[in-house]
C-alpha cells in the first residue's frame, strides 16, 4: 500500500508528499529504485527499518491531540452536524422577531438547501421575500409608507400579504391548486410544501 501511495499522481496525505519530495530530491543525484521486501525475513534494511518503527513506538507523542487519526470524511460529517445544530439552535432561539418566516418555515433542512440552490437569483428573492415578509407584497409597502392601501390587488378584499397570496386569495384559487395542489391552505401546508411550487403563484 505504501508502494501505491507514492506512485500516486494525486496525493491528500501530508506524510505521503513528503516522502515523495525527498525521493525526488535525493533522485537528482543518485538513482532511486523502490522495491517490496518481505517482513521479518532477516533483510538488514528492512530490520534496521522495523527497530526505529518499534522504538518510535515507545516515545511520548508530540504534536496536537488527538494523536489517532481521524479522516476527513468523518470531520466532514461532525462539522455538518454540528453546523446543522448551531442553525437549529439559532432559528429556535428567534422566538417571535421572525414570527412570519416562522409561520411558514419549519426550520434548517439540507434539502431545501439544495432545492434552493438550484434557483437562479429572480427565483431566490422571489421564495425568500414570500416567505420572510422582506417583499414588494401591497401590505408591506403600505407599512413602508410607499402605499395607501394594503389590500390585494388581485381580489381586493385581504391585505395583500404572503399568507393571503399563498393560502387564501379567491383570485389565486386555480393558480394555487394547479401548482401547491390545493384551493386554499394553512400556513402548516406551505410549511410541508417541496419549496419551488411558491414561485408560479
């Protein structure tokens, strides 16, 4: 295995690079020719090699703990894990300062992060702004001042808000059974929606 790791043409193991250095740093000189020895075969070189292994053995480690390797792909999955807690924890602790993101959003999911990663820019500020009240929706341009009135422009009746487009405006009714799959809705069905249905409304 040894042998395979050096005549890797790419290489992730520190250890395994710098071997490969020093063999070609010795090589412009000298000629250099790796072969397999059987163990424990009487093989000077290869005693002499298995003696500084053993005595390595008895010395105290030096260098940062853990001394045991640990890969990269389990680093992977405990940093993943971790972020995902820290995110979970984060979005539990907004209590009622994102009472609408809430409303619609039942926390931190890595597959709607890659659903919405797939989006092109117009698609994430349409999804975001529907679902976290930050939008051009009639209601939160009036609380802007930027509007005398807050009501729909589609039926007239509700404030226009995210959840009047998404759930309960009469005018949308078609559009919101053809692509969410049902006349009207409760903030809990957006909630469980696959995210991209929200952008034909």
């Amino acid at each position: 295995m040894a042998l395979k790791a050096l005549k890797s043409v790419r290489t992730v193991s520190p250890l395994v690079h710098q071997c490969q250095k020093a063999l070609n740093d010795i090589s412009i000189q000298h000629a250099v020719g790796l072969f397999w020895v059987p163990g424990h075969a009487g093989i000077w070189g290869n005693e002499i090699a298995n003696g500084l292994a053993r005595a390595g053995t008895a010395l105290r480690f030096l260098g940062p703990e853990p001394a045991l390797g640990v890969s990269r792909q389990d680093l992977q999955i405990r940093l993943g894990r971790w972020l995902v807690n820290q995110h979970r924890a984060r979005w539990q602790g907004l209590g009622n300062t994102r009472r609408q993101a809430h409303e619609f959003i039942s926390g931190p999911s890595l597959g709607t992060r890659a659903k919405f990663m797939t989006f092109n820019r117009t698609q994430s500020r349409a999804v975001t702004g529907l679902l976290t009240v930050h939008n051009t929706l009639r209601r939160h341009l009036h609380l802007l001042g930027l509007l005398d009135s807050p009501l729909c422009r589609k039926c007239g009746v509700g404030e226009e808000t995210s959840a009047h487009i998404l759930c309960e405006c009469e005018i949308l009714a078609s559009l919101r059974h053809a692509h969410l799959g049902s006349f009207f809705l409760e903030p809990e069905d957006i909630r469980r929606l696959s995210l991209g249905g929200h952008l034909e409304l």
